[in-house]
C-alpha cells in the first residue's frame, strides 16, 4: 500500500501486490503480481493475476461525483 489508499471491506489483496492513490470498494479481489495506482475498483472487482492498471484517462476534464443530493 503506498499514499492516498482507501479501501473498504471484505477484501482480498495477494503477494507482491502495489496499490497507489486508488479507491476500492467492497468485496474486491487483487491476486498475486498486480499493480493498481489511480484506479477505481467497482464493487466485486476480480483483477487476474499480473494485471497493470495506472495513469490513463479515457475522458478529459473533471469527473463529477454525486453524493446524496450534492455535486462535488
């Protein structure tokens, strides 16, 4: 685990595994070999094994967050 981590419960995160500035939600699966820097990983994520994930937008400009009744 390095900066900016939030995780949450029911996880399972395996050998030689880097997280770095990512969300994760509930019940999410991170085998052996992976690395996750500034990500999110949706409910009941299975990640295989080996998998990079990191660094790449596919939209441009802010993202938008809707939390109850309030846009942050």
């Amino acid at each position: 685990m390095r900066n900016s981590v939030i995780i949450s419960d029911y996880f399972d995160i395996g050998h030689a595994v880097e997280i770095k500035n990512s969300l994760l939600f509930n019940s999410y699966k991170v085998p052996y070999f992976n690395n996750v820097g500034d990500s999110i990983l949706g409910y009941q994520v299975h990640l295989g094994a080996g998998a990079k994930h990191s660094n790449y937008r596919l939209i441009i400009g802010k993202v938008n967050v809707i939390l109850g009744k309030e846009r942050d």
